[in-house]
C-alpha cells in the first residue's frame, strides 16, 4: 500500500472514497447525538449537513454512512467515520477511523481512497499524521495469506488530504506521517511473522527473513546454530530445542547510530521468545487450540518489528537484539520433567513442567544480552497463559525490577497508543520457584500468580540491569474482529518498544 500526504482541498480532490471524521459533541447523558465534521472545508458540511441532521448516524466510534455522488464535492463517494464523543477524542481514536476507512474500502473492491485530515484541539498535527498512516496500513493486513479463493483485497493507495499554508506545520505533519508509514510498516512485518504456520515459520525460516529484513534496513544480523548455543553454555535453550528435528537459531541483531551517542547513554538489549511451535514437549498440551501455539514467536516478532523500525527512524542509541527460535517438541531426545540443567549465567534449574519453556530460552537469551554490552533490557514474550486470566485481553502484563525504567516506559504509551498493567515482581514472590534439588526450578509449586511466577524467574537472569519483561500471551492474537483491524497477530508492542528506544537517544 502506498501513503500520500497532500496539501489539497479535499473538496477538489478527485477520489472514489473520500472520508473525512465525525464526532458527537452531545455533552449530557441523555442528550441526543450531536454529529459534527472534523474539518473546516464548509463544501464538505454542506454536503454531509442533511444526513447528519437526520439522526440517523451518530458518530459512534467506528460508525459509517456512506452518500454516493456526494453534491459540490469532486469525489464518486463520501464515508463519513464515528470516532466518538468529542471531549473524549484523541489520536487513539484517529488511528481507529483511519483503519475503519480502509476496511470499509477493502470488501467492497475499492482500491484507492483519501481521508480528510482531521483538525480538533485535542489532535496535535504531527502525531495526528502519524496515527492516520499506522492505522491505514494496519488495517490493511488481513490473514489469508495461504487461501487459493483470496482475492487481493488490498488497498493500493490512501492519500490524506489536509489544507494547511504554514511551512512549519506542514513539515511537522510530513515527518510525523514518514514515521507513521515506518511504524504501520513494522508491525505488520511482525504481524505477518506471527501469523505463518509452525511447518514454513521454522526457526531457521525466521532467521532468514530477519536477515533479509536487517541487511534491507541496515542492521548487523547474525544468525548462530547449535554450535555456537553450545560453544556459550546455553543450557536452557539448548534444552527446549533438543527434543526438535528442526534446528534452532539464535539471531543477533545490532543497531549502531551514525554518530556515537553520549557517554551515559545506555545500550539497549532486546530479547524475544521465539519459539515456532510450542505443543508443550513432553508435558503436552491438550489438543484443543494447539494450533495456536504457532504464534508462540509474537515476543521475537515484536522485537523484530521494533529493530526495523529503529533502523529507519535513526536515534541515536545503541541497540542489540537477541531472539532465541527454537520448537518445543516431545520427543525420544526431548528434555523431561526432572531434569536438572545448567543456564549460561550458571544457575542450575530443575524442570517441573516442559510446557514453561519460554522462561528457559529468555533466560539464556537475557543473559547474553547483557554479555553483548546491554545495560537497559527489555523482552517480550507469549509467556503464560495467567497473563490472560489475570488481565483480560486488553491489557499486556508489564513485570519489572526498576521505577524509573517504567516510567520511561509508560511514557511511550500516550504516544503508541498501546496498554501494558504492571504486575508485580517483588522478592517476596522468589519463594514460589525455590527448589529443593537445583537453584530454582522453572515453575511454581502453585498455579496461582503464574505470570508473577514466570517473570521472577526471568529477574533470576538480569541481576542489577534495569529489566522490563511484558508478557503478550493474551493480547499478541486476536480472536475477535475490529471495525479497524483484521482477527489475528496483533503486533502488539512494536510501537510501544520503539518509542521507548527513541526516548534514550541522546
Ligand atoms: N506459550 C505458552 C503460554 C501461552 C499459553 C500463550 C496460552 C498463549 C496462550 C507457554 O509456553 C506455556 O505453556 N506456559 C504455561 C506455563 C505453565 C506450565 C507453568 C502456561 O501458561 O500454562
Ligand atoms: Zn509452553
Ligand atoms: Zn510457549
């Protein structure tokens, strides 16, 4: 899909679709809905002012009415998209009805539209710009990749249209939308990662394509087999791969600034659970739903996403990303429960359960992130179903050993536009994974605060580092359909992890 942002007036702009945004500035509860346009072209109120004074479109978030040969305007059909109340608008909403024009464009075989740049107080021009591209390419992504009745329903080209005269602002808007188009980009490139099934997303696979991405981009990228697993005295991760024909990759990932950043810059590790297919080994999982579990690599597609982004937006900070990719098979060689193995850093852990194998690859792959030089650390992982139980499907679990490191983190999150909860992971939770046979052992003795468990066995392997681990398990895959996103890989985190990196450059 190619992006266009122009100074025009939509009015004049020929188009098949043109959309333009909606809110509903009724204030009191049982007010009725008072739609209003998010524009000041007076041709484009003129044209929708009799269907809005119908009552019969309210500008519900999402909502749409569509006029054909809509009167005084060039256009062959004008979509008028609900973002909601007004006193509760925000980009958020702008990133939604951008991906509800594109959706509602898609099905119906329309491969071109534009989207009136909408203009409120609440909607600062650059970050407006940049939630109108992320949310068109976004919804652009659909998940019928591999069937033969698929008609290529993508959208070719979304052009927005804004008139604005000032020099100043109209470059602000241009970069905005730019970074906008890299971050859309991005996710969906983690979204397609996550969304390939277990036989053609093989470790190796990922590899490939990680390389491919880091050599378009400009990122070192080495891609290590067994060998060098080994040669490091990874013993937890080569304990999850070796009940695996497939050959498990450990991708190094590195992004150098052009120019070297201030000395107490820190460098920043990202590390992703990347496990292709996950049936539990041994400890097997039930059948129902094991399809799912090829998305068990959203936590390395994520971090994957997110050095793709870095690559193109340029901060200066150093950042290195390590992904260990490997299947979690059962197997005459597999690893068992009671097994004891010896991690890189040197802790001995006894595994209870098969099935808590993402703790094992990241501590190894935390460990020699900070071998690499990382001294701030961030992984993601489809770590434990108990992040769902606990959270919803809404809301990320975010786990951590540092405030401040929050803070900074949390402070991405008005801008990404993404929800991630802290949980806790204090010391008073390490009696749960103690063991009486090796250091720790990689599950609780009880299932209650399974994602708290999970995660203070990660904090085993980050010492003093400031660490941040965000367990995606529930929010990585939809199941649900949105008016603005398709079912399936959310590439939720991507946005999110980027704009923290950018908040260290110096
Ligand atoms: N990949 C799963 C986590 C998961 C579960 C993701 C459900 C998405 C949906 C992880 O490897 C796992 O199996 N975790 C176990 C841990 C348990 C054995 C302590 C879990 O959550 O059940
Ligand atoms: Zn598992
Ligand atoms: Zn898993």
């Amino acid at each position: 899909m190619t992006t266009k942002l122009l100074f025009q007036d939509p009015a004049a702009f020929a188009s098949p679709l043109l959309t333009v945004f909606a809110v509903d500035t009724a204030t009191g509860k049982d007010e009725p809905a008072a739609p209003a346009l998010l524009t000041a072209s007076e041709a484009l109120a003129k044209a929708a002012a009799p269907w809005l004074a119908s009552g019969e479109f309210k500008a519900t978030l999402g909502e749409t009415l569509l006029l054909h040969s809509p009167s005084g305007l060039k256009a062959e059909r004008l979509l008028i998209v609900g973002l909601g109340k007004a006193k509760a608008l925000s980009v958020h909403e702008v990133r939604k009805g951008a991906g509800v024009a594109v959706r509602f464009a898609k099905p119906r075989g329309l491969r071109e539209l534009s989207i009136v740049f909408p203009e409120d107080k609440a909607l600062p021009g650059s970050l407006t710009a940049r939630t109108l591209a992320e949310g068109a390419l976004v919804a652009d992504f659909d998940i019928d990749i591999y069937r033969s009745d698929r008609k290529d329903q993508s959208v070719d080209m979304v052009t927005v249209l804004h008139v604005e005269t000032n020099e100043r602002s109209l470059a602000e808007m241009q970069t905005g939308f730019a970074e906008g188009i890299i971050l859309g980009e991005s996710q969906n490139f983690a979204r397609t990662l996550v969304n390939e099934p277990g036989n053609i997303l093989t470790p190796t696979e990922l590899g490939k394509r990680t390389a491919a991405m880091c050599a378009e981009f400009g990122l070192q990228c080495e891609v290590h087999s067994i060998d060098k697993i080994l040669e490091l005295k990874m013993g937890a991760f080569a304990a999850v791969t070796q009940g695996s024909v497939e050959p498990p990759a450990l991708i190094v990932m590195r992004y150098e600034p052009a120019t070297p950043p201030a000395a107490d810059t820190p460098v920043i590790g990202l590390v992703g659970k990347g496990i292709t297919f996950d049936t539990g080994g041994i400890s097997i999982k039930p059948a129902e739903n094991m399809d799912k579990m090829k998305y068990d690599m959203a936590g390395a597609a994520a971090m994957i996403g997110a050095m793709r982004a870095i690559a193109q937006l340029m901060p200066n900070v150093r950042v290195v990303s390590v992904v260990c990719s490997c299947e979690n098979m059962p197997d005459g060689k597999a690893f068992k429960p009671g097994d004891v193995i010896t991690a890189m850093s040197g802790k001995t852990i006894e595994i209870l359960n098969t099935d808590a194998e993402g703790r094992l690859v990241l501590a190894d792959g935390l460990h020699y992130a900070q071998q690499l030089g990382a001294t701030r650390l961030i992984n993601a992982a489809t770590l434990t179903g108990a992040i769902g139980v606990a959270l919803g499907l809404l809301n990320a679990g975010l786990f951590s050993n540092d405030d401040a490191t929050v803070e900074q983190f949390t402070n991405a999150l008005p801008i990404s536009g993404e929800k991630f909860w802290r949980m806790p992971c204090t010391d008073d939770y390490r009696e749960q994974i103690r063991s009486q046979i090796a250091d720790i052992m990689n599950t609780g003795g009880s299932r209650y605060g399974g994602a708290t468990t999970a995660a203070m066995f990660l904090k085993e392997f980050v010492g003093e580092t400031p660490w941040i681990h965000l367990d995606i398990a529930g929010t990585a895959w939809i199941d649900e359909v949105k008016p603005w996103q398709s079912k399936g890989p959310s590439g939720v985190a991507v946005r999110s992890i980027t704009e923290w990196v950018r908040s260290y450059a110096s």
